[in-house]
C-alpha cells in the first residue's frame, strides 16, 4: 500500500476547509432564520441599531423584547460595554420586559471620536438612543460608571420619560477627595490608573478584573477565568483615549445637585465589599441626597456583584421593578 496516497494534499484541505466553512455558513443561515421566526412568533425583536447624538457621534445599542412591553434601560461601567449587562437583559427579556443597553461612547461598537468623553455627552448620547425608540415611563439601571451617566440622564433629560431609577455600585456623588468631600479617595489614585492604562493598556485590564473588581483577590473567592477574560475583552474593544479621559469623567464629575433633583423611586444597591467604589462614600451619602431612596448593602460582595452574584441582584431588581 503507497502511504503516500492516504495523505491529504494541499488541494484536499482547502476542500475540506471550503467544505466546512459553507455547512457552518448553512448551519448559522438556518440558526438565524429560525430565532427570527421565534422572534416574530413571540412578537420581539433581537436588534443591534445605532443612534446619533446631538455632535454626531454614533452610538449602538440593543433593543430586545416587545416594542409595547416595559422598557429597562442599562448603563454600563468603565470601560466595558452593553455586553456585560448580559445576566441581566436575558433575566428580563424572559420575564416579558423590552431590554435595552448601549455602547457608550468610544467604548465597545460606538464611535471612536476624540472629544466629549464627559458626563453631560455621555448622557446626551443616551438621550438620542431613548429619544430615537420613542422610550417614555423607562426604568434606568446603571452600574459604576453607568450609575453615573443614568444619574446625570434622569436628572437632566429624563423629565416624562422615567418610571424608576437603579444604581448597582454607582459612583455618585463624587468619587475623588475634595474639599467638600473629605472621605473621597485621593487624586493620585486615579492618576494611578491613568499611568497604568497608558503604560500597559491590556495587562492593567486584566490586572483590574482578576483582583478588585470581582473580589477575586480576595481569600476563599471562587475565580472565574471567562469572566475575567470576558472583563479583557469588552474593554479592549473600546478606544484607549476614551477610557483614559473617561477616568476623570467618573472619578471627578460632581452629581450632588443631579441626586438632589431626582423624584422617582431609586433603588440604590451596593457591595459592602465593594473596593473600586466604597460604599461609605457613594451609596449611603446618594441615598441621603435622593428624595425616594431605598438602600441595600450585601455583606461581603464586590463592585461587579451583578455578575457574580446575578441571581440574587436580578431577583432584587425584579421586586423593586414590580412594585
């Protein structure tokens, strides 16, 4: 027997290969159709649109679920994107509720532009997303930097378009220390940052989601290497200019004024062991500022809590939202 003869040649894998990128090709096509069809049968839709704000910035977003059902707005943190609201939007998607969640600026899908990585852009960006799909009695759900950005959205531009508002982690009202805020953290803290994303960009990134911020640095903490890996990715996505600029908008901007103006019921939730945004320094003193607040702190659980602990921040949420 040639032993020659039973070796693929060249031309026999680029066949074969050929061969097995159309049957995924058919596989994905049929796939696809077929979640259509549930979808139209369900009568949801399964979107990735984009919105333009008011200086032309192109923003993405999702949009799940009944165009007619209750609108859930997520507000994602630094520097991730819609994509780890993912727990969340399936929760609710499968409990009847129209879920929406969008790439703020220079991070994930939006636009890369060079300025206006600020609060009130940020929020304006979400303005144009809520504006464009028609969005009136919404809940807002924001986490970290997100809580933020949803704060400064309900306080400025969410007059008649805001049923209920959440801040899982938020930064509110100030992060930094000043003068007026004696038990924020220092300056040099968040120069820290900044000198780390521009040293090393990718390693800071994994450095930040395998330890403090999801407490995976802690004794007897159960590590997840696809959530750290997945953290890597949704921030590697984004533009490195606005993550680093975006590091003065959460760790400086002041939303005193904007808690102080909200009227609709807020859910504030927070990590007793939160170690990127202490709890003594935001949660409590937002709650105290909002008019309709309800506080809840978990012992023991860290700043990315909505993902590790999913099942017991959904429920939580879903309570707050059905009441």
């Amino acid at each position: 027997m040639d032993l020659r003869s039973t070796k693929p040649t060249r031309r026999d894998m680029m066949t074969g290969t050929l061969a097995l990128a159309a049957a995924a090709t058919a596989t994905a096509s049929a796939t696809s159709a077929q979640g259509k069809q549930r979808a139209k049968r369900a009568g949801a839709r399964f979107t990735g649109e984009f919105a333009t704000s008011k200086d032309g910035t192109t923003i993405y977003y999702k949009d799940w679920g009944p165009k007619d059902a209750q609108a859930i707005v997520f507000h994602h943190g630094w520097p991730l994107s819609a994509d780890d609201w993912d727990a969340q939007m399936l929760f609710f998607l499968d409990k009847g509720f129209r879920v929406i969640a969008h790439d703020r600026r220079g991070h994930g899908r939006s636009a890369q532009v060079s300025d206006g990585h600020d609060m009130d852009n940020y929020a304006a960006d979400v303005a144009a997303v809520v504006e464009q799909l028609g969005l009136t009695n919404a809940i807002h759900i924001g986490h970290s930097t997100g809580g933020g950005e949803a704060t400064r959205y309900v306080a400025r531009h969410g007059k008649g378009r805001v049923s209920k508002l959440v801040l899982i982690g938020a930064v509110p009202p100030i992060m930094v220390k000043t003068a007026s805020n004696p038990g924020g953290l220092p300056v040099e803290v968040f120069d820290g940052f900044r000198a780390a994303l521009a040293a090393n960009r990718s390693q800071f990134y994994m450095d930040v989601a395998s330890g403090p911020f999801y407490g995976f640095n802690r004794d007897g903490a159960k590590r997840s290497d696809a959530v750290i890996e997945n953290w890597w990715r949704q921030g590697m996505a984004g533009a490195a200019n606005a993550h680093y600029l975006g590091i003065k908008a959460f760790s400086e901007t002041d939303f005193t004024e904007d808690l102080k103006s909200i009227n609709v019921p807020t859910l504030v939730l927070h990590g007793e062991d939160d170690q990127v945004v202490p709890v003594a320094d935001s949660a409590v003193l937002s709650a105290k500022l909002l008019k309709n607040a309800t506080l809840k702190i978990y012992k023991g659980l860290p700043h990315g809590m909505a993902t590790t602990h999913a099942d017991v921040i959904n429920q939580d949420l879903l309570k707050f939202i059905s009441a």
